[in-house]
C-alpha cells in the first residue's frame, strides 16, 4: 500500500471544484487525509485568488494509475490542457509524492518540484506531513517550511467547514 499526496488548486468557482475534487478522491481511494485550506494570489499571472490545499491516502493503484486517475478528475471538472503554464485553473492536482518513490519521467516528476519552490504547496504538505522526509532531500517537510522564503507568496488559511457550506 503507498501513501500518496496531492495537490490540490483553483481559482474557476474554486469552492466547487474544491468538493467535487475531494468527493471524487474519497470515492476512489477512501479516507483522506486533509490539510487546511489556503487562499493565495495568483503566481505567474493576474487572475482571481486560488484555493489550495494537500490531501493524503493510501492506495494499492501503481504511480500510473493515480497519475491517469487525477487528469480524468481534472478533464471531469474543466480543465483543458495545452494553455499557458500560469493561467487560471478550474482544477489542478498534482501528484506531489507517491511513497519515497523518486521519478524522472517526462509527464511525472516525483517528488514534485514544486514542493519546494510554492509556499501554497510545502505549507499545507508540512502541515499533514510534517516528520515526512523528503526522498530528495533527505529534510522534513516541517524544516523545508521553517527555512522557506515565503516572501512575496501571500497565502492565508480560510475556514474549511465554512468554505464547504457555502
């Protein structure tokens, strides 16, 4: 069984494609693990705010198959491919680790490069998986956190059961 973490991001009607994410994941994996949620500006370009958040869950399905199951959630839920790299997003997940596996494939880079470069991405994988060491770099998510540079990448937690209400 692998311990898999997600990424979770958008800023297109972000609350629902948020739970239509979530209720998706938990359909086909079962229990997850959540982090809280986030709301940041937007990286890259000018766009409304996103929601972001990191979600964890033990699964039996190969690296692939997760990988495949997470563009199927996202095509579900809006996303079309191919546009510039920083733009809005209706859904964006992605895989950030699959276990300790190390990846270098053309579509799949494990872990994620992005883990250390967004503080919208290591704050709430540090907040779920804080003594979890990172394959790459032997650290903890909790001391990447510590010693991370978030200046100029505002990010503030917004009350989850408050974002699910509405």
């Amino acid at each position: 069984m692998a311990r898999v973490f997600v990424s979770i991001g958008s800023n297109i009607e972000p609350k629902q494609k948020v739970r239509s994410a979530l209720m998706a994941l938990r359909l086909a994996y079962g229990e997850l693990q959540i982090s809280p949620v986030y709301e940041s500006v937007a990286v890259g370009f000018e766009g409304e705010n996103f929601l972001n958040l990191v979600v964890a869950f033990d699964t039996n399905a190969d690296v692939w198959q997760v990988f495949r199951h997470l563009r199927e959630i996202e095509a579900a839920n809006g996303r079309i491919r191919g546009g510039a790299k920083f733009a809005a997003r209706s859904l964006d997940l992605d895989l950030l680790l699959y276990d300790d596996l190390l990846l270098d494939a053309p579509d799949l880079k494990l872990p994620r490069d992005e883990i250390h470069r967004y503080a919208f991405v290591l704050r709430p994988l540090a907040d779920i998986a804080p003594d979890r060491i990172d394959p790459s770099c032997g650290q903890s998510y909790a001391n990447l956190w510590q010693s991370f540079d978030a200046s100029g990448q505002d990010l503030w937690i917004v009350e989850f059961e408050a974002l699910l209400a509405q």
